[in-house]
C-alpha cells in the first residue's frame, strides 16, 4: 500500500509544517506498524501528546515514541530530547497496565534531564501566558534547553554519577540565586525514576549509527512544528527545539541527508496554533488569540455547552456529534469567530496535553511554501474531513502588507491574509476509498496547494483511523 513512497526508502521522517498539532501521531503510528523497525524521537519533550489506541484503549504518550505498540520494534529517545523522568516513569506504568513489553526502549544518556526547577521557572511571569509570556506549555521545556545551551544541563548519563549531579547543582544555584534549589530533596526525589529506566540508558547515538549500517529502517518522529523551530519559526513564539527535518534528525544522531523521505504533515484547508504568536489566518484574528489564551476556560466542554451541542461523557472522554447542524451552521456562519469555533468544533481542536481550545484559520500557503523550503516537498494533507459540508472554504495566498513568509514576529503580527476562495464540498469524504474519487473542487484545491508552494502531495488523510487514509497514485 506504501508502495512507491517507501521505495528504497531505509530512513523516513514525519515532521510537521505548521504550528504543531497536524497528526503526525497518526501517521508515525502507520509507518511504525508497516514499515519501520526502529522509530526514533529526537526533539521536544512532553510538550508533545500523541494518541495511541492499544487494545481499544486510548493512552495519551507526550515522550515514547508510536513505535511501542508493535512488538520487536525499537523505540528510541533521542539525544536532542529533554526528559521528564516523573511522566516518562507514568508511561512505561500505562505500558505495565496494558501488558505491552518494552525491553527494546532506548533512552539516550545524552538527552537533558527536565528537573522541577525548569518546571517552576517555566510557570513563573517570563513564559506563562496570562502574565503576558509566549503560552508555552509549562512542562520545563525552555528552561531545560536554556541549561543545556548553558552548559549546566543534567544529563542521562549524569543521574548515575551522584557527585556530577551535585556538582551542576552548585552552578546552577550560583546561576539562579533567586531560585531555592534543595541538593537533598532533588536527588531524593530523582532517585526512584533514575533506577527505574537505568536498564534503558544507553548511547543511543552509536546504537542508530549501528542500525543505519545494518540497514535497519529507521523512522523519525518529529514533535511540534517547522513554524515553532527555534530555528525557523517565529521567534520568540516558538518552542526550544528545532523541530524541522535538520533538528529532528541531529537530535538522533543522524544528518538531514540520511534521510532518503521526509513527510511534512499540513492540515488542510485550515489550521491551528496553540499559544502567542502570529497567525495571519486566523479566524477572529485578535479577539480568537485572546479568547484562546484563556485556556480551559474554553475547553471543550464550555463550547459544547455554549452552542447546545449535545454530549456524552464515558471514561474521562467527551462524546459528540461532530457534524451536529449547530456545529456546522457556526461554520457557515458570516461571523469569522463563530466560523473558526465551528471548525474548533468538528475537528476536536483541543490539546491533547492542555486541554487549551486551539486557534483555527485557513491553511496558509505563503507559511507553507516556506516550510516546504526547509523540510522538502513530499507533504501529508491531514483533517479535510472535519471542513466537509461548509459552503466555501479559503486559503491564504498572500498577505496585505508583505511579500513572503517572514519569520519577524512584529511584521507577521501587523500582516493580514489575501486569501482566494473555494467551493465547499459535500458528502462524507471518509468513505472515499480511493484518492481519485475525491470531489472535483477538493481535487482542484490541493492542485492548486502544490502549484503555489511546489508541494507534491503523497497522502490525504480523511478520517482518524488507519483505514482513512488515501494515497496518491
Ligand atoms: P513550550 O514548548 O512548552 O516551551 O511552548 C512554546 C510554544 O510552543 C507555545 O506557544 C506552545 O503552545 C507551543 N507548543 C509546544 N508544544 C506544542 C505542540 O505539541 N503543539 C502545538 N504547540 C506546541
């Protein structure tokens, strides 16, 4: 079924082009199930969240990779990570719980160590959005990548060496004098967790390099999004990672070109951001951001029982119609919030780590061609089924006062979008089974997607499941 996209293909990578949130779980899931033997995380911590159904059962994993489900494959997390011992020890119970092995988890001795300091720091007024910060996900992560960078990182490795540990804390009190930092408590506190995955440190890099030799099929599994790199995204609304095909790779031990495909996955025709930070799109502009930076406040359930929309709850987990006519009549409604809370709605926009309301907008093109710069052509169009039965719908092809993508946060903030406008489609596009049979317009809308930004299509993806899922001749 993969056919010619894994052609000769020995290293995969599946990256995101946008803000994060695409469904890179999915899709990393697929490659992991029919394709690969190693799969392999090199950025980010447990900012991420992806969905993995074993045995009927949804578990949420924010740090090992898709890979873990299938048995005899390897899962590996990178050097370029940073660790949550804590959340990673409550994976491997979730693992425990469902019964699923995990002896072939490799965890890199180079990967940072998130301790509870980066999780203070991290809530404190620099970053925490109410007090005017970026809306990062208060887990540690920038302040875990600040220490790395300043040479004052707790590494794998270091957990087993006491006296390497104590010593870094005596710098980085030094560093931080405001902050109260107890040695005692902290090594205390790491101690369990630390003896815990000791079996599954290892020196992941020389481990990959050894697969690669082997010709092992490797995947990359990316985290967040080409436009949340601090590389290339839009800085300072970005994560600390550089989540493109270049920092994904580094972050395992491998270079760019090592990489025979890389996948960007887009969504299509709309998208979302989660936190601060320019969006050109965005339906509702401003009044959207801020009504997104209130966060839960505006979970799921507050919207559903804002526009009466019927729901179940089972398990810990909302149940609805996600076609519902008030959901879809908010869609096609004049109003670009309203239209933007529609599309919330139907497509389920809601953080799988934060439960934060996600801001919609239509898909970008000027946005993507710039990622499709940096991450290659090869894209997986995601979510076209949640817009099925608008009227219209648009896409951003330019913005008023600037020619081309710019990474400068001010500029992007002060652009507004030219968009150029579709006809809606009708029907459910799920039950398509092949790519072919898609509707006309849908069809003349990703033609014109990779004319603009010089993508190639190679997936459309209709539907969560594995089945939904529609390959391009
Ligand atoms: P941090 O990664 O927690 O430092 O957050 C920095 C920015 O990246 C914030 O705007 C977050 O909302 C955003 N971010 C981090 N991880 C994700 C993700 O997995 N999906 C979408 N946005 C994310």
């Amino acid at each position: 079924m993969l056919g010619r996209i894994t052609d000769r293909a020995r290293t995969i990578a599946i990256v995101c082009n946008q803000w994060g949130d695409t469904g890179k779980g999915k899709f990393s899931d697929f490659f992991a199930a029919n394709w690969a033997d190693v799969i392999a995380r090199g950025t980010g911590g447990n900012n991420a969240g992806h969905t993995v159904v074993i045995d009927g059962i949804r578990r949420i994993f924010h740090l090992i990779p898709a890979g873990i489900a299938y048995d005899k494959k390897t899962n590996i997390l990178g050097n370029g990570m940073v660790i949550d011992l804590e959340v990673l020890c409550s994976e491997l119970d979730d693992l425990d719980k469902a019964k699923i092995p995990y002896y072939n988890l490799m965890i890199s001795e180079d990967a940072n160590v998130i301790m509870p300091y980066h999780i203070e720091r991290d809530r404190s007024k620099n970053t925490c959005m109410a007090n005017g910060g970026i809306g990062s996900t208060g887990r540690g992560i920038g302040p875990a990548y600040s220490d790395k960078v300043a040479r004052i990182g707790i590494l794998m490795r270091d957990l087993y060496e006491p006296r390497a540990v104590a010593d870094k804390l005596e710098k980085i009190k030094e560093y931080y004098p405001s902050q109260q930092i107890d040695t005692d408590m902290i090594m205390a506190g790491l101690r369990p967790f630390a003896d815990r995955v000791r079996p599954y440190v290892k020196d992941t890099i020389r481990e990959v390099q050894r697969f690669r030799q082997s010709g092992k099929r490797i995947l990359l599994e990316g985290a967040q999004g080409l436009l949340l790199s601090i590389e290339y995204g839009t800085y300072p609304y970005v994560t600390s990672s550089d989540c493109s095909l270049n920092g994904t790779a580094s972050g395992v031990g491998l270079s760019a070109k090592d990489v025979d495909i890389c996948l960007g996955i887009v969504k299509f025709p709309f998208m979302t951001r989660v936190g601060s930070g320019p969006f050109p799109t965005e339906l509702g502009g401003r009044v959207s951001e801020e009504y997104c930076a209130k966060g839960v406040e505006h979970d799921i359930r507050h919207e559903l029982e804002k526009f009466d929309v019927p729901f179940t709850e089972a398990g810990g987990r909302i149940k609805y119609d996600h076609c519902h006519a008030n959901i879809l009549g908010l869609m096609n409604s004049a109003d670009e919030f309203d239209q933007g809370v529609g599309i919330r709605l139907a497509a389920e926009e809601y953080g799988a780590t934060t439960g934060r309301p996600r801001r919609t907008g239509w898909t970008d093109l000027v946005a993507l061609k710039y990622a499709v710069g940096i991450n290659g052509p090869d894209i997986i169009l995601t979510k076209t089924d949640a817009v099925q039965g608008m009227d219209r719908f648009r896409l951003g092809i330019g913005y008023d006062n600037h020619s081309g993508f710019t990474r400068d946060s001010g500029k992007l903030y002060a652009c507004g979008p030219v968009y150029r406008e579709f006809a809606g489609f009708d029907g459910d596009i799920a039950q398509v089974s092949d790519y072919c049979s898609l509707p006309g317009n849908l069809l003349s809308a990703i033609g014109f997607l990779e004319g603009y930004t010089g993508a190639n299509v190679r997936i459309v993806s209709v539907g969560p499941d594995q089945n939904e899922t529609l390959i391009k001749p």
